[in-house]
C-alpha cells in the first residue's frame, strides 16, 4: 500500500504541469514493407538458381560413383570366381568364360565389345543380365571372356588372359570398350554405351606339379620373351 502511495506521489502531474502521453515505440514493432518483401524473395530466387546447377552435379556425381563402385566390385568378384575354380583343379574348358576368337593373351584388352545384352548360349561378344539385389530389375550387364592361352594335354587351358567389363542397365546401341569417365558432369558420362568397369588378369592352374614351369612357358609365349627354364621343368616328363 506504501508502495503504491509513492508511485501515485511519483508519477502524479506537478502543479502548473500538463500530463504528457508518450508514444508507444511504434516503429519498432512494424513489419517488413512490401518492397523489403519482394527484395527478398528476388534475393532467395538469384541464391536458388546459382547452387541449383551445383547441387545438380552433386548428386550426379554421387549416384555415378555409387553404380561405379558397384560395377567395380562385380567385375573383381567374376575374375575372383574364376580364379578360384582353376586354382581347386578339375575343371573343364566349358566351365571357363567363353573364348574369344582370334584375341591373343598380350592383347585381350582389344577384345570387341559385347553385341548382344541378353540371356543366352555362352559367348566372348553377349553381355548377360545381372540382378544384384534379387528384385527383379536388371541392374548390370557383364561381359565375361577369355584369349585361348596356354592347355595342357588334354586341351585343358591351364593359364590364359581374362577380360570382365561390367555394362549399365542404361546400355543400348553399338557399344565401346573404354570405360565411362569418371569426370563431374551431370551428363550421363558414356554410361549407356562404355563399360562402367573393366578388369583383365591373368588366370593360371597352381594344383599341378608343373604349375610354375607352365607360367614361365605362358609368358614367355605371351611377352615374346625368351626366359630361361629352371632345371627343375625340364626333369618334368
């Protein structure tokens, strides 16, 4: 009670004094005009269209990279498979990845590219359909063969070059053998006509007691060398 006699006291006009209304800071509680408005939104428009272009090549690239690393990994897991079956022995040439005609070992890179990308009869030049995630939706195609290389006496080949290129699911037309650039772009980057990975090796039979002798044998045949045989070979009958 006090304290509300002070303030009447306090704020009470003076004698001879009129009472003055303050305005409410009015200014500071006023919105934005329309002109600030539509500087703004022009504003966040310019901002828009300049990282549109940017984001876009973005999330191009980063899409391509995925389905690259996923060819990649297929390409290694078709030579891995191979592999693996020559170096357990008891295999057969039919078994192998078709053979591609007329292609020597030195140059299975130039080995044409795959004119038919389909399921089918074993062939160096069809492309088969690959399903990776089992939803039934084609999602690579891959191009498996081999050069004739070096067989043993039964016409068993016991070392040869072997080629893998992994096409997309994109891939029509006459296609190339150059893999697809890797470079940032938001074009499509060959991918409907290059490889998105391509592998060549060397697969060689190592359940054989001649095992190194015949891969000494396979280079020197392959890379025109003249590498001396050990000993050891030529006690081999």
């Amino acid at each position: 009670m006090i304290t509300n006699l002070l303030r009447h006291h306090v704020f009470a006009p003076q004698p001879g004094h009129k009472a003055v209304n303050r305005p409410r800071a009015q200014a500071q509680q006023q919105g934005f005009t329309l002109i600030e408005c539509l500087v703004a939104i022009v504003m966040v428009a310019l901002v828009s269209s300049a990282i549109a272009p940017a984001l876009v090549i973005s999330v191009a690239t980063r899409v391509h990279s995925q389905r690259a690393e996923q060819a990649l990994a297929l390409a290694q897991s078709e030579i891995e498979s191979t592999r693996v079956l020559v170096e357990r022995g008891g295999y057969t040439a039919a078994v192998l990845p078709p053979l591609a005609a007329g292609i020597d070992d030195a140059d299975v890179t130039t080995a044409p590219a795959p004119t038919a990308l389909n399921a089918g009869a074993a062939s160096a030049i069809r492309a088969v359909p690959i399903d990776l995630n089992d939803d039934g939706e084609i999602d690579f195609f891959v191009q498996r063969y081999r050069a004739r290389g070096q067989v043993n006496a039964n016409g068993i080949p016991i070392a040869f070059a072997m080629g893998v290129r992994v096409y997309d699911r994109s891939a029509t037309g006459t296609l190339a053998t150059d893999p697809a650039s890797l470079v940032m772009t938001a074009s499509d980057r060959g991918r409907s006509t290059r490889p998105m990975a391509a592998l060549y090796t060397t697969i060689a039979a190592s359940d054989e007691g001649d095992s190194m002798c015949n891969m000494i044998t396979y280079f020197n045949s392959t890379t025109g060398e003249n590498s001396a045989l050990p000993t050891l070979c030529e006690a081999i009958p």
